[in-house]
C-alpha cells in the first residue's frame, strides 16, 4: 500500500513538473490606469405610495458621487487607491391620522470612503518585501423632522485601519496560466511556453480591469484583438470567448509560491451608530492596535495544468 | 382592474461609456373590488356538514397606487 502511495505521489509530480515550470515562471504583468467619474444612481429619485386606508407615503431621494480610481502594478510594485466621496438627501413624509396632515423626516448625508494598498520588493521580485494596507470611512448624517416626531440623532462614524509590514516570498495568482493553457488545449494548438505567457498576461491585465478601465465600451475588442493576435486567431473571437466566458471551462483559482510575513495594525473607530436601527447620543474615540504574522506555502498538484475537468 | 405601466428608459450603471444617463419610470393602479365583481358570494363547508352561503368581502374601494421616477448619470472625467 505504501509503494502504490509512494508511486502515486511520483507521477503526480513528475507529470505536473512542465506545468509547474509555466507556474513558477509567471511574471507579475506590468501595467497601470486611472479613472475619475461623476455618478448618481438617484440623481432624482421619487417614489409615492398610496394604499387604501393607509394613506399616501411619498420618498425624495437625491445623490452625487465622485468617484477615482488608480492602480499600478510591475513585478517589483503594486499598488492601488481608490477614493469616493457621496452626498445623499432623502426626505420622507407618511400621514399623520391626528393631524391629518404628514409627518417628515429629512437625511442629509456625507460619506467619503478612501482604500489604498502599497507593496514594494527590494532585489528580487520573489524576495524581501515591504507592504501597506490601509482604509478608512468618514459618514456625517444630520436628520431634521416634524416638530414632535422622533428621527435619530445625528450620525457620526469615522473609521480607519492600516496595517504595515515586511515580509519575504511571493504567493503568485496562477489562474490566468491555466486559463490560456484552456484556449491552446481546446483551440488545438500547440503554444510555446512564452506564448502561453503572454496569453496569461493578458488575461490577468483584463481580470483586473485594466481593459475596463481604459477603454470603456472598446474593452472587449481590444482584449480580443490582442488575445487573438498572439495566436494568430482573428477568425475563432466567438470561440475564444466561450472558453473565456462559459462555465463548461471554468477554472479554480490557483497560487504557486511560499511567503511569510508580519506587521503591525492600527485600527480607529469614533462611532455613534450602534446598529442600523439605533444611534447613540455619545461617541468616544477608540484606538486598538494588534500584531499580526501569516505564512503561505502553496503548490498545485493537478495532474494537468488545465485541471481535472470531467 | 390592473394598470401597470413602467420602464420608460432604464438607467444602466454598469455602462462604462464616457456618459451614460437614463431615466426610469412605473405607475402601478391595482383595483381589487374588480377582482370579486362576478362572485359575491361563495359556499362554505363547515365540519358539521352544513353549507352556508356567505358573502365575499366586497369593497369599492380597495385600491392601490404606486408611482415611481428616477433619474440618474454616470459621467466619465477620465
């Protein structure tokens, strides 16, 4: 029983060793974008309700956000920012039997949500590493009513965490690999290793909207023409975007490395809302710190690169 | 009598044109007393084996109404 198990675990890995070569040599694509948008779900929003005997209820709601978005990325730096700030109004007004005139309460509310996350490799992009992540969220909500009527008290939550750190290794996302290996293995062709490389870059570039964010409505052609372009398959776009998109060749997600790692964390939160039915009257400032350490070892051990697909 | 009337033009945030606006609209008139005009009545069987002849909840007035309008933008700086 040993010597079965023992031979089991050879040819797995004696099988997966190619594939796990086309892993191992994956390069962290280089590529960056940057986008701001204006936006409003409910630029103007009414919504007026009558049931019999109920009365009419009517809800205003109005809202503008600025939206801004950056990434960047090369084998040695990843880095991201993200940022909105919103206002929203919302004012509702239901009958009131005893007055029979509407009780009204008004929401005014600013939000400004940020998140960012920085990771940099000294001499080699698989060795000694430095890394930041950080977010915070600031709501202010001021509520207004009917003389008489009770609303909630203002609203205030701030809210902020970073996390810093070293660390040394690489735990490298394989999946667009086994994605480009799919399209050579259902195409028919045969890749070279570097190709199939490139393939993979691509599809990781467009996994992580870099094609989205560049090009709007044009992603999706240019995607395809650069996939297709590499193997020399203009003709076969539906094809490839079965493979692409069906879930008849969907795959895990795969990881290929080791890494350990430790930090420090510090947490902020000055906050009154207790849940989303009741607010407090007093907020204190709390501040909390932790230490925190992870290893990863990953390796995938598929007898193919493609997966056990049934 | 039901009168629905709705989605004029739907506003679509996951577009990621450089602009993109749309508008969104729906009536809702429900009337229920249509609904029990042709029966007024109805037969009931209770556990004693008897049958009634009760009447059927009529109102002339069970209405509802719901109105609905939204508009909205998704405007690209860059």
């Amino acid at each position: 029983m040993k010597k079965v198990l023992l031979f089991c675990l050879l040819f797995t890995l004696l099988v997966s060793a190619q594939d796990v070569n086309l892993f191992y040599n994956h390069k962290i694509p280089t590529f960056d974008y940057h986008v701001m948008y204006v936006a409003a779900n409910d630029l103007l929003g009414f919504t007026s309700s009558l049931y019999n005997g109920q009365g009419k209820t009517e809800t205003y709601n109005s809202g503008l956000s600025l939206n801004h978005g950056y990434h960047t990325q090369n084998p040695k730096i990843t880095g991201s920012l993200n940022s909105s700030l919103s206002y929203n109004y919302n004012k509702q007004q239901t009958p009131n039997w005893n007055t029979h005139g509407y009780n009204t309460i008004e929401r005014a509310e600013t939000d400004f949500q940020v998140y960012g996350k920085y990771s940099r490799y000294f001499d080699n992009e698989k060795g000694l590493y430095f890394f930041t992540d950080g977010s915070a969220i600031c709501l202010n909500g001021n509520y207004t009513g009917t003389p008489g009527h009770s609303y909630p008290p203002d609203l205030t939550h701030l809210n902020a965490n970073i996390l810093m750190g070293g660390g040394y290794g690489r735990v490298v996302e394989v999946r667009s690999v086994a994605k480009a290996a799919i399209i050579a293995d259902e195409m028919n062709i045969s890749l070279s290793a570097d190709i199939l490389e490139q393939l993979a870059v691509v599809i990781e570039k467009s996994e992580n909207g870099y094609y989205t964010m560049t090009f709007k409505d044009d992603a999706e052609i240019k995607f395809m023409e650069e996939l297709t372009a590499l193997i020399n398959k203009q003709d076969q776009t539906a094809k490839i975007q079965q493979i692409l998109n069906s879930s008849l060749y969907k795959t895990i997600n795969r990881y290929y490395g080791w890494t350990v790692k430790a930090g420090l964390g510090i947490n902020m939160l000055q906050s009154n809302i207790r849940n989303i039915y009741y607010v407090d009257k007093d907020k204190e400032l709390q501040f909390d710190s932790d230490f925190y350490t992870a290893f990863r070892y990953t390796l995938p051990i598929s007898f193919n690169i493609i997966g056990q697909r049934a | 009598m039901n009168c629905n009337f709705s989605r004029v033009f739907a506003f679509d945030s996951g577009n990621y044109s450089n602009f993109s606006a749309g508008v969104y609209t729906q009536y809702m008139f429900l009337n229920r007393a249509a609904l029990y005009a042709n029966a007024a009545y109805e037969k009931r069987e209770y556990s004693n084996y008897m049958s009634y002849e009760v009447p059927k909840y009529v109102s002339s007035a069970w209405e509802s109404e719901i109105t609905n309008i939204h508009l909205g933008f998704k405007y690209f700086i860059f």
